[in-house]
C-alpha cells in the first residue's frame, strides 16, 4: 500500500527554492536539499522525481508568488511612471537581499540556458507575462497622456524587462540598492 506523504509539499518547495536562490543549481546538492528540507532522500525522489523536478517546481513557485506580486504591483500606482518606479525598485531590494542574491529566475536563465529548455519556457512565460502587463500599463498611460507616446507600447515594455534583467544580473555583482535605483530613474526617463 503507497504511503501518505508525511510532509507539507508547498512549504519544502518554498524552502527548496530558497536554497536554490542563494546557491544556484549546481552547487545545491541532493544532500543539502534534504537537510534543508528535513525529509529523507526517498521521500524528495518520490514527491519530485528528481533534484531537477524540485527545482522546476521551485521555479514555478517564484513563478506563481513573487514573479506574480510583482505584476500585481502595477496595478497599484497612481499613475504608471509611479506603478513601473515601484515594480522595478520592489525587485531591485529583492534582489539585494542577503548579499546580492539577484533573481532566481535570472540566475537559473545563467546557469541553465541553453540546455535547460524547461528553464527556458518558465523564464520566458514570466518575462513575456511582465511585458504584457507593462504594454498594457504603457498603452493605457499613453492615451491619457501620462507618458510620452512615441514609443510602441510592446518595444517599450520589451525594453523595460530587458533593463530590469540586466539590472538583476548587476544586483549579484553590486548589492546596492541606492545605487541600482537611480538607474531606475535612468529607465524611467524613456517614457517622457
């Protein structure tokens, strides 16, 4: 007769993702994995299939929780330039945290691409949501004349995640956020 499982699924991916933020994918062992999560390897095998089947599921975590806040924060500003400083300067303190830990999705695009082609729909599903969230923000701000409208909505969009990728990337490299939120502004001045 197959067992119950014994633990709290949603919790070990979250713990797992943690671990996988800070660490990357190879440098995370299946050991490391099991300590953190305080199950047995068996028990990880048997509710993931795999190191690399926790680690899709804790990609679809970010996915589903902070790559999603993120988005909904958009729809929370008084006006788009304040809802996009927001967004952008939200992922920017993120990323600083504990010593430039970045975004776990950009990290997993660096040290997984171009062989991972799972990381690579995951990723792009989050990037191609973001920028559609953004076009339609950049659209909605351009017909009230909020913003600037000679700039596509879509290619401005595309522009804007493209500079918070390249922004996250330098989180790793300098985790401070003073410093990465006045090049917010910088990017920010493309909508006038």
């Amino acid at each position: 007769m197959a067992r119950t499982r014994a633990f709290d699924t949603e919790a070990a991916v979250s713990r797992a993702m943690d671990l996988f933020w800070m660490r990357g994918y190879e440098a995370t062992s299946v050991r490391d994995l099991t300590q953190r999560l305080g199950i047995g390897q068996g028990s990880l095998y048997a509710a993931f299939g795999d190191k690399e089947g926790l680690y899709r599921a804790a990609l679809e975590h970010y996915r589903t929780t902070l790559a999603a806040d993120a988005l909904r924060s958009l729809d929370e500003g008084a006006d788009a330039r304040s809802a996009i400083r927001t967004m952008l300067v939200g992922r920017v303190r993120i990323a600083v945290e504990d010593g430039g830990r970045g975004c776990l999705a950009v990290n997993a695009v660096c040290e997984r691409l171009p062989q991972d082609a799972s990381v690579r729909r995951t990723v792009r599903d989050m990037q191609d949501a973001s920028r559609d969230a953004l076009a339609e923000v950049l659209r909605v701000a351009a017909e009230r004349g909020e913003i600037a409208a000679r700039h596509d909505p879509h290619t401005q969009a595309a522009f804007l995640v493209t500079f918070l990728n390249g922004l996250l990337v330098t989180s790793k490299i300098t985790p401070d956020a003073h410093a990465l939120e006045s090049l917010v502004e910088v990017a920010l001045s493309t909508l006038d």
